[in-house]
C-alpha cells in the first residue's frame, strides 16, 4: 500500500514538473505575440487594426491557457505537498528542476509585463496619432465645406474690378 502511495506522489510530481514546463512554453508564446504587436505598433503608416486585434485574441487565449495551468499546478501541489515534504529526499532532483523552472518563469513574467508596458506606450502614441489624425481630416474637410460654400453663394456676384466705361 505504501508502495501505490509512492507511485501516487510520483505520477504527481511528474504531473507538476510537465504543467510547468508548458507553462514556459505558453509563456514564451506570448512574447511571440508582444513582437509581433511591436512590430505592428512600429510602424503605424501601416499598421492594421485587424491584425492588432488578432494578436490581442491570441494573447487572451494563451492567458486563459495559462490561469488552467496555474489551477491545476496549484490544486495538485496543494494535494501532494504533505507528501513530498515527508519524502524531499527521494525528490529532491525533481524538486531542483522545479524550482529552477519556476526560476524562469518568474523571469519569463518580468520580461512579459516590461514587454506589455513598452507595446501599451507604443499603442498610446498610435491613437494619439490617430486621434490628431482625425482632427486635422476633420478641420480639413471642414475648411474644404466651407469654401465650397462660399464659393457657390459668390458665383452669382458679379467682378466687382471690371471697367464699367463702355
């Protein structure tokens, strides 16, 4: 029985240490996603909002990815722990792997959020650009409206510098 109770925590710890290693998968996924939304942010001549907005779906769908995996990390470790406290040296090499993972992730999540702070300024400036660019668009066709307004109430008034002498 103790022996099934082993295998128990084992399969577990195993479970443990493969949700962290498709954590940082997911985690590196994301920073895929926050290129590409910088290169797309860099260049607002061309920048397309559709394609902007697929990078954000994308990014939601691996942060979803990501909380699943926290809940289950979680729940199985909360599970497990009184076991492998008792057992630490009998894990101790899984145990070593795991924290040097949740090492990276931990670098992994500092470098993703400098990575959202940067593309947010980026964004920032875009619809600033964006907002000014339709002022100035508006103003403009404004101006034009109004010229061409008073233009059409002028085209009946006769020149008003012609030599009357005839």
């Amino acid at each position: 029985m103790m022996e099934s109770g082993g295998e128990m925590v084992s399969a577990s710890m195993d479970l443990l240490e493969e949700s962290l290693v498709k954590k940082i998968e997911v985690m590196k996924k994301i920073q895929l996603e926050n290129v590409r939304q910088k290169e797309l942010l860099s260049d607002p001549e061309h920048l397309q909002l559709e394609d902007f907005d697929k990078t954000l779906d994308t990014k939601g769908e691996y942060i979803d990815e990501l909380l699943r995996l926290d809940e289950g990390f979680q729940s199985l470790f909360d599970r497990v722990k009184a076991d492998v406290g008792d057992r630490k040296d009998q894990f101790a090499d899984q145990i070593k792997r795991m924290q040097d993972m949740i090492q990276e992730i931990t670098g992994l999540s500092a470098s993703i959020e400098a990575e959202e702070h940067r593309n947010k300024r980026l964004a920032e400036q875009y619809f600033q650009i964006s907002r000014t660019q339709m002022n100035q668009s508006k103003q403009s066709s404004a101006a034009a409206f109004n010229y061409y307004q008073t233009m059409s109430n002028y085209k009946n008034v006769p020149p008003q510098f012609m030599d009357k002498k005839n």
